[in-house]
C-alpha cells in the first residue's frame, strides 16, 4: 500500500492564514475595557480583590472620560514587591485607561489581586 498525499486546496490558504494569524487578534481590540469606557457610570466606585496576604480594597473615579483616580484603600501586602507592584500597575492603568495588563514579576498575587479589585469596582459602575 502507498501512503496518499493529502494537499491544502489553495481556496482554504486564505481561511487558514485569517484563522491563525487575524482572528486571534480581534478580541484584544474589543475587549472588555473598550466597551466598559462607553458604558459606566461616573462616581466613585469600591472594589475589592484577593491578593497573596488578604483582601486589597481600592477606590476607582470615574468621569465620562474614563478612569480619573485610583487610591489603594487597604491590603495587607508587603511594602517590596507588592505595594512596589500595585503602584505601578495603578499608574499604568491611569496612563492607559485599560486594566487587561500583564501582572508585575515576582508579585503575581498581589497584581492579580489589585487588577481584580479594579474590575470589581468598574463592575460596580458598569451595572444598571
């Protein structure tokens, strides 16, 4: 028995090439916090978060034009490399306007957890 060769018909190239490398894409230009800046209410909004050494609360200020200020309300991190994290995830935040960013190395929890607050407090303005 000789082993049949199978080919890619040339119509499906096009298919696969957007399949693979365009689709992939998309979600990241319309994320969550592109339709989040059209969609709050402006306030000041509390969330909460788990971070590696407890709950982390932060108040988040919301103006028509997006996110205006963010304060750390409380946590229980330590101050390096967790506060150190937090701080500069928030600036991050105030500079971008989106929070899908990546966590800060060596302080993934506490990233995490300060991330989830943020969302949680826009959550809170985004709801009817």
């Amino acid at each position: 028995m000789t082993a049949k060769k199978t080919h890619i018909s040339k119509a499906l190239l096009p298919i696969l090439f957007w399949s693979i490398f365009v689709l992939p894409l998309i979600p990241g230009c319309l994320s969550s916090d592109f339709i989040r800046e059209a969609s709050f209410t402006p306030g000041i909004y509390e969330g909460t978060g788990q971070g590696r050494r407890g709950a982390i609360r932060v108040r988040v200020q919301l103006s028509p034009a997006g996110i205006e200020d963010i304060v750390i309300v409380s946590h229980r991190e330590n101050a390096y490399p967790g506060v150190t994290a937090m701080e500069e995830l928030l600036e991050e935040i105030l500079e971008t306007g989106l929070t899908d960013l990546d966590t800060v190395s060596g302080a993934t929890f506490s990233s995490r957890g300060f991330l989830e607050a943020v969302e949680d407090a826009l959550r809170k303005a985004s709801a009817p």
